[in-house]
C-alpha cells in the first residue's frame, strides 16, 4: 500500500512536468500494479483492486488538467477575422483543408497559354471603361440600336463596366500601330470580366468571362482566321472538331460571323449538335480607321467569346451560375 502512495506522488510529478501527459498512464510502473494482483492474497485482492482504480483516477484528473493547460498555452492571439475556430484549442489549430484556384482563373491560364504559343500577346481587359471604347471606336454610331442588344450598366458619370471584351480593340489597335507599320503584326488576346444587366439564370450572368482576339496584317484573310480558332479549340479540348460558321452581325466587323463547334461525342454530343461558342469577322475600316490605321493598307480579323460556356462544356457544368455562387462544394471538384 505504501508502494500504491509512493507511485502517486512520484507519477503526479511526471504529469505536472510532462508535454505529452498521457503517457505517463501508460508508464510500465502503473501497469505492473495489475499484473500483482494474482499474486495477492485473494482476501486482499479487492481492497489493492481498489486503491489502483482511485489512483487510475487520480492520475487522469491530473492528465486532464495537464492537457488543458498545455492548450491554453498554445491558443493563438484572438483573431476575430478568422472564419472558423482558429481562436479555439479545439477541434485542430490550423485549418485543414488548403484553398485553390478559382476554375475559370485555371482555364483562363489554359487560354491564355495556348494563344500565347501561337504568337499572341495575352493581356487584361478593363472593367471600367467609357463609351468611346465601349461603342464609339467600334463603329456604333449614337443612338444606333445595337447599342440597345448589350445590356449595359452605366455609372452615374456615365462609365460603363464593359459588355463585352471588345471594349479594348481601339487601345490594342493603337498601342500595336507601330509595330504594324515597322513591317510587323498586331496579335492580341484581351480577357476579363465583362457585365450586363440582364435577368439571371441557367445560361445568363449579369457579370461573366470573354476573350477577345484582334490580329492585324498587311494581308490577313477570313480563312487565317478560321483556321486560327479551328487550332485554338482543337488544342483546348484535345481532339479534332468540325466548325461552322453563319453570319452574325456586330457592327464592328464586316463580314460578322458567327463561329459553332459541333459537340464532340466524348463530351455527350450527337452528330449536328452545333454549339455557337463565339462571335468574329474581319475589323470594320472604321474600328482600323478610329485607332489611326490605314485600312487601305492593312486588315485585321477579331472574335470574342464567353469563358464560362468553354469551360461547362469541357466539364459537364449545367448551370453558369455555379461560377459566381462561391460554393464550395462546386470548388472543391476543381481543386
Ligand atoms: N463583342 C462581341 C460580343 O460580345 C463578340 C465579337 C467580338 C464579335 C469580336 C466580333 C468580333 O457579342
């Protein structure tokens, strides 16, 4: 029984000084008190049975109080930003999940990469602009209706947050004109968030993705263009595509065109499932003209699409507006 004393005070010691208290429960010395009690005396066995169980308790209150001293140490200064329980000593101390790149900002990467190896440059698009670039420089004359088909918000100064990526041809035209006439090409992507007031559902987002792509030459024709944006999907999806194209109009290009894949098998389509994934056309001379380019002398094609619609299609996404939503559980499938 003096034993049973001797241990307790030389194992509470241990707990007070111990990082990792709960091993001292498991110390060889508390274990051997049972495996005595055979030897014992069986009319002794249960009082003994007994003063190791009061010890067992003894020494896990003290554990207990260890532990949690142990913890207090350790909690953090008080976060109040932190959005989960950063600030308390359970459940873990650091979040256990890492974050991750937004999926269209991983696909954009995966657009802007394969433009760039063909040649262009790949830059921002802005998301706050006038009406000059917006319309102006784009051939819409004022008051002309196509300015009614974009949907535009306007700021009480009368910026716009662009409605399509178009918005940057007149800068792009103008930053590449000396390169243009020193022998050389224009070659541009501009891609970004673009904003309409629109009604919001499946297939409509009041703010969503566009890549714009404007190429200017001494000598570019409709067929580089095609065979441009036939590549681009070949290289994006991974795998030869028919393409179509019928006519489209925008003002700011002449022909106007409207370019289609059709829906490869491999991502669920059937023969003469066309999927329009973009508009494009050669660059009206007035759009050359309103950025200071002789369109005697050079010609210039440009598309612009949606992002978003890209990427659902690669992916099986059924609704756009899981893009804007912020949840997780639809980020957690890219991540
Ligand atoms: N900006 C047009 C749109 O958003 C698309 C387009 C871009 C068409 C360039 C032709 C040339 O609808």
């Amino acid at each position: 029984m003096a034993e049973i004393d001797e241990l307790r005070t030389a194992l509470l010691a241990r707990i007070e000084a111990s990082e990792s208290p709960r091993d001292v429960l498991r110390a060889s010395e508390f274990k051997q008190l049972y495996a005595k009690i055979p030897q014992l005396d069986p009319a002794e066995r249960g009082a003994y049975g007994k003063q190791i169980n009061e010890l067992k308790v003894a020494l896990e209150t003290a554990i207990d109080a260890r532990q949690s001293a142990i913890e207090d140490q350790l909690v953090l200064p008080l976060d109040i930003t932190a959005p989960w329980d950063i600030n308390g000593s359970e459940p873990a101390l650091l979040p256990t999940e890492n974050g991750s790149v937004h999926p269209l900002s991983k696909e954009l990467e995966r657009v802007v990469d394969i433009f760039t190896r063909m040649g262009f440059d790949a830059h921002e698009s802005r998301q706050i602009d006038n009406d000059w670039n917006m319309f102006g420089a784009l051939n819409f004359p004022e008051g002309h209706p196509a300015r009614d088909g974009y949907d535009t918000f306007r700021t009480e100064e009368g910026f716009i947050p662009p409605a399509h990526t178009s918005t940057m041809q007149n800068r792009v035209l103008r930053a590449g004109k000396a390169k243009l006439e020193a022998g050389g090409q224009i070659a541009s992507i501009s891609y970004g968030r673009v904003f309409r007031n629109e009604d919001v559902d499946a297939t409509h987002e009041h703010t969503f993705y566009q890549c714009e792509g404007v190429f200017v030459s001494d000598s570019a024709t409709l067929g580089q263009m095609l065979g441009t944006l036939r590549a681009f999907f070949e290289e994006y999806y991974g795998q030869k595509l028919l393409i179509k194209t019928q006519p489209g109009y925008f003002p700011f290009v002449e022909p106007g065109l409207e370019f289609a894949i059709e829906k490869p098998a491999t991502l669920g389509g059937k023969p003469g499932d066309w999927l329009e994934m973009l508009g494009c056309g050669m660059i009206h001379p007035n759009v050359l003209r309103a950025a200071d380019i002789d369109p005697e002398k050079y010609r210039g094609f440009a598309w612009g699409g949606g992002v978003e619609r890209l990427v659902m299609l690669k992916y099986g996404i059924e609704d756009l507006r899981h893009f804007e939503s912020g949840k997780l559980a639809f980020l957690r499938k890219f991540a």
